[in-house]
C-alpha cells in the first residue's frame, strides 16, 4: 500500500527551505555519527521540555567538532505558568505588604505584582538553560563549545494597534466558545501559528492534547459532545484568524481521524481552509502529524500550513 509523503520532502532547497539540523563532517563515517548525536540531542530536548509542560515550535540544530548551536523557540502552557505562579505565590505576601505603604491604588499594585512574576519567570527560565547546558556538556564530554538560543512566544507576539482592534472584532465572534477552559490557550496557539512560520507542530500538538483532556472522563456522552463543540470551534476560529490582516497563512488543512462519539469505526473530518495547493513546489507549507491516545483509541491529527 501508498504511504503519505511528507510534504515538507520536496521543498528542501526550494524557496529558501533548509534542514532543521546540520552537522560539518569530514568523512562518512563522521556524518553517521553526527547523525546519531543529533538525533539524541533532539529526543533529550523533546523529552526535558515535555516534563516542564513547555510547547517547542521549532528546533535546529548545528553540528560541528568545535561548537554546537541550538535555536529553540518554545510556548508555556497554562500549567507551565501554574508550576511557575505557585513559586512566586511564598513572596506574594510579603510584595503586597511592601506596595500598601508605596501605592494606594489596586492597579499600581497588580501592575508591581504582574512585573515581579515576569522577573520570577525570567529567572526560572535562565535555570532551566543553565541546566540544559550542564546536561549537554556532560554529554558531549566538554570538548565542544555549546550555545542555546531559547525564544519566549508567550512575551513575542506584536502587533500594530489597527490589527489589535480588528482581532476584538473577531474575539467578539468567538464571544460563545469564552467560558470554556481551553479558549484561552487556544486562541495564542492560533495567533502564534498565523503570526510566526514553522508553527504546524505547536498546532498538532495543542488539537491532540485537547483530545486527550476531553476524553479523560469515563462519561462517554459528555466525551462525545466535548468532541463535537471542540471541532466546532476549530473550524471557526481557524478560519477567521486566516482571513485576519495579521495572518501569515494563506491556507490551511485539517485532517483528523479517529473514533468519534464511541462510534465502532474510525472515521475522518477533514477541513480545508483558504488557499491551499500541495501540487506547486513553489508553495511554502509546513506539516506535522500527531497522535492522540484516547479511551476510545488513537486519533491521528495531521496538520498543513500553507504560508505566504
């Protein structure tokens, strides 16, 4: 039987599109290796950031006998942010204490609150590379020069105050899907995937996971109108943040697979949205397949961006 090709493949070297990891070797056997170090480097990333609760949206990698340089651009879920709240909740008290004497007025304080927490996480962040540079030194033996470049998402989204103002316009569209716990997230996945390039494996990431949460309750009717509201929302808000001014893609397809409201055989939702065309190897398209492990089986989630 056919497989599906990634459709990343065939634009390598087209319209500026390189490898996400490079090493310099100087003969075959050297490339072999450099191959499996690399390799091992990425699942040791994958496996530290996925215990932090942090989301990666891109990683490269390059490879040489005197330096290793890492670029990782990364998105702190919700319970990233809880860990790091409940590190800064020991000294909440004592910041409030210190800011009645100074400020009078709430918001001078929350807004002194809001610059401690970024301070704090800030910090957290600089541990976490410090400990990832002391596991990579160790495993590199300390013969190599390391520098990792980590790029926040959550603090890297700008926009122009005209693009903010039609974005409430179609927040107020979505206005319906508000009390539901994951519109928050949501809706920066979806802004960080129109706004920054390379973002379809953040995407399949968030969909999979959201199937996951849905399913862990062992009510199988509230599971199967989980399921239906969340692809009902997908199939909005997508389609609205693509036609938006700040949007970046021209295009996007949603393919999702999987046993549907305890139905006996998996079927497939697909959904396709502005200008999209695999056939072209001029069109820039990003794609990424996930899988979701369900109470009711897998359900598999492949994404494609297509960018302008």
């Amino acid at each position: 039987m056919g497989q599906k090709v990634d459709a990343r493949i065939f634009r390598l070297g087209v319209c500026k599109k390189n490898w996400e990891q490079k090493y310099i070797e100087k003969n075959e056997e050297e490339s072999s290796l450099y191959l499996y170090k690399t390799l091992e480097i990425r699942k040791y990333i994958n496996r530290i950031f996925e215990l932090h609760k942090i989301k990666i949206q891109n990683c490269k990698i390059l490879y040489s006998d005197v330096s290793l340089q890492i670029y990782i651009s990364f998105y702190l879920t919700e319970k990233a942010i809880e860990i790091i709240y409940q590190s800064f909740t020991k000294y909440r008290k004592r910041l409030w204490n210190q800011t009645k004497r100074s400020a009078t007025r709430k918001k001078e304080k929350k807004n002194i609150l809001l610059r401690r927490l970024k301070l704090k996480q800030k910090t957290l962040l600089k541990k976490f590379e410090n400990t990832l540079l002391r596991c990579l030194s160790l495993y590199t033996k300390k013969k190599v020069n390391i520098s990792i470049n980590l790029q926040n998402l959550n603090s890297s989204k700008q926009l122009t105050y005209h693009q903010i103002k039609n974005c409430r316009i179609l927040f107020r569209q979505l206005k319906k899907f508000g009390r539901n716990s994951f519109f928050k997230e949501a809706i920066n996945v979806l802004f960080i995937a129109i706004l920054k390039r390379r973002s379809a494996k953040l995407l399949a990431n968030f969909v999979s996971r959201q199937f996951k949460q849905n399913q862990m309750r062992s009510d199988q009717n509230t599971i199967s109108r989980k399921d239906n509201y969340f692809l009902g929302f997908l199939k909005q808000s997508v389609k609205l943040l693509i036609n938006a001014e700040a949007s970046r893609i021209a295009g996007a397809k949603l393919v999702i697979k999987g046993r549907f409201n305890r139905a006996p055989r998996a079927r497939k939702i697909i959904m396709q949205f502005g200008q999209f065309s695999l056939q072209s190897l001029n069109s820039k398209i990003d794609y990424y397949q996930s899988t979701a492990y369900t109470i009711n089986g897998t359900f598999g989630i492949k994404i494609w961006l297509c960018e302008n």
